[in-house]
C-alpha cells in the first residue's frame, strides 16, 4: 500500500470524522486529483466508502465547486482514464474505475438541473458519452466478493436518469436511451441479479411520470422487448428474454397505481406472458 493512498485514506476519514468540514488552510481542490486518481481503487473501503461519499457532500450537499470546475471534472470523468478505462475487458479490477466514474456524473446533473452548467451541446456531449458507454461496457457484474460492488448498469442508469430530465435532451435523445436500454438487457452474456432491473427500470419511470415521451411510444418499445422470443433457443436469447422479463416485471409493479397509464399496463402485461410463455413452450 503506497504511502499517498494512506494517507489519502487517513485524511478522508479525518474529514468524514469532521462531518465534513477541512481544516483552515484546506481547499477541497487540493483533494481532488487524488479522488480521481483513486475513484476506481479495488478496494471498497476508499471508492465505495469514502471517495464517493465525498462527493456526494461537496458537490451534491455543500455545493463546494464552481460551475467551472464541474465542467472540469465532467470533462476528466469521461475521459479515457476514467469512464472509458480498458473499456471492453471483462473480469479484471478495471471495471470499478469506470463504474465509479459514472456516479458522480449523476450528481453534477442533479446540480445542472437546479443550476444550469452545460448548453444543450454539452448535454448533447455527455449524453453521448453516456451512450458510447452503455454500448461498449461489457462487465456486466453486480457485487463481486472480492472488491464490493460494480453495478456497471445501475451506475451508468443513475446518470441517465438525470439526463432524460434535462430540458436540453431532446426526444430523439431519449429514444436513443431506450435503445441503449434494450441493448444493455439483451447484451448476451450477463443475466442481472443485483437489482439492476430496479435501477434501469428508474429511467423509464421517469418518463413516463414526466411524460418525456409519448406513451405510445413507450407503449411499442415495451412490446418490442418481446422479439427476442422470436430468435432461435439460444443462451443469448435466454438472457435477453429473462432480463426483460425481469425489467418489465419491475416497471409493472412500480406503475401499476396509476390510473393514467391503463393501456400500458396492458402492454406490459402482454409482454411479460410472452416473455414468461416462450420459457416453457
């Protein structure tokens, strides 16, 4: 263990002891080229524990940054050291760089959509980057016994929870996210049982509480969940069918209360039997 990252250990959790708040002559800027260089530590203790939450204080609840230095840090944090990290390796350490990276992504668009930072062409830009990397992630993980959580889609579904919500992203945005959805359920090699289904399933919610979209085009993405069915018995058809399966099942009960959206419980009804229907004929 390098004496820098004890130290960035031992001062994190001074300051968290702190409730924190630094010491006179502290900046929080003199922090964060450590954070960075360790957000994707192996370690859950220093990225899980105190590196993100460390975040969330200063950019989410202190409001410690500028509009400037958000930008700054967006524009490090998507970079490829960070969010595009060995992206494409399956397996290794690396994954917890990227995934790490994309938290706090989420928590400088909660700021923008209160405060605005970025135009519609760097909206435009992240959501971009955002989608690049849903298309390219393929460490798929969960909870990893050695090295706590990775939760690649769940993290990289926070970030584009917020970004459905920005005024900026136009319709044809979020139909790419959609997209990005279906590919990520249907990605061929990962079943999800971490709750990933859940914090995909944010994203739609979202929508349709705001009415983002037309619902009957939310309406035809969900049945069209269910082509999978028509592909010939494969481990990748089986992965894609349980996943939506999964991600329908969840959106159904986190929308079956509103009376406003009848014709897509409907939908999501039908979509889930088909799904269900094609694993045991």
């Amino acid at each position: 263990m390098s004496d820098t990252r004890t130290k960035l250990m031992l001062d994190l959790q001074r300051i968290e002891n702190d409730e924190y708040q630094l010491r006179e002559g502290e900046q929080h800027q003199d922090f964060l080229p450590l954070l960075l260089q360790y957000i994707g530590d192996p370690q859950p203790e220093l990225r899980d524990n105190l590196i993100y939450p460390m975040f969330y204080m200063w950019i989410k609840e202190e409001n410690r940054f500028s509009g400037e230095e958000l930008r700054s840090l967006v524009a490090v944090l998507t970079d490829e050291n960070h969010l595009f990290y060995n992206i494409g390796i399956e397996d290794d350490q690396s994954v917890f760089t990227r995934t790490f990276s994309a938290l706090p992504i989420a928590l400088i668009l909660q700021r923008h959509r209160q405060n605005p930072l970025f135009n519609k062409a760097g909206i435009k830009q992240l959501m971009n980057a955002m989608l690049r990397y849903f298309n390219e992630e393929k460490d798929l993980r969960g909870y990893l016994p050695v090295g706590g959580w990775a939760h690649s889609a769940s993290h990289g579904a926070d970030v584009f929870v917020e970004l459905v919500q920005c005024e900026e992203s136009s319709a044809e945005m979020l139909r790419e996210v959609l997209v990005a959805i279906s590919s990520i359920l249907h990605n061929g090699r990962h079943i999800f049982s971490d709750e990933d289904d859940e914090r995909l399933v944010n994203i739609v919610d979202t929508m349709m509480n705001k009415e983002l979209l037309p619902h009957q085009e939310i309406a035809d993405w969900i049945s069209g969940l269910a082509q999978c069915c028509d592909l010939p018995r494969s481990r990748s058809q089986m992965i894609a069918r349980v996943n939506s399966k999964n991600f329908v099942r969840s959106l159904y009960f986190r929308r079956g209360h509103d009376s406003r959206g009848n014709e897509l419980n409907t939908v999501m009804l039908s979509t889930e039997v088909k799904l269900n229907r094609s694993s045991i004929r």
